[in-house]
C-alpha cells in the first residue's frame, strides 16, 4: 500500500473516532443539552431585550416629543402581554 493512501486512511480513522468519541462523551456528560438549554436562554434573552428597547424608545419619544400617538400604549399593552401574561 503506498504511504499517500495509508496516511489518508489513517486521518480518516482517527476523524471518525474522534467524532464517534466526542458524541458519546456529550452524552455521558449530557453537555450537549446544556448548550441547547443556553442557546434557547439566549434567544429568550434577546426577545426580552428587545421588548425592553422598543417600552425605553417608546417612553423616551414620549418624552421628548410630548405627542399623544398612541404608541406608548401600544407598547405598553405589548409589554405587559409579553411579560406578565406569558
């Protein structure tokens, strides 16, 4: 066998090992869950803050503008449905 296909067959044993071994101790370890549950935090994270961005843009247009449009009830009503009524 020549040295080119020994070397390639040898990497290609040693990937699927690794890969074969990364996935058992991910889920010996459940690691693998804990990186689901933080990536669906993290999305819940960014809903919630963006929540709060537009309630702070709203009272502060409000504020600055003294206009009467609406939109700080409507943000409002958003807010407290997204995070009392959830």
């Amino acid at each position: 066998m020549e040295t080119g296909v020994l070397i390639a067959l040898i990497t290609s044993i040693c990937t699927a090992l690794s890969t074969i071994i990364s996935k058992w101790i991910d889920a010996k370890s459940g690691m693998a869950k804990d990186v689901k549950d933080i990536k669906e935090d993290i999305a819940t994270l960014k809903e919630n803050d963006q929540k709060n961005g537009d309630m702070i843009y709203q009272i502060l247009d409000h504020l600055a503008t003294n206009n009467n449009t609406g939109e700080m009830k409507r943000a409002l009503n958003d807010y407290n449905a997204f995070f009392r009524h959830s």
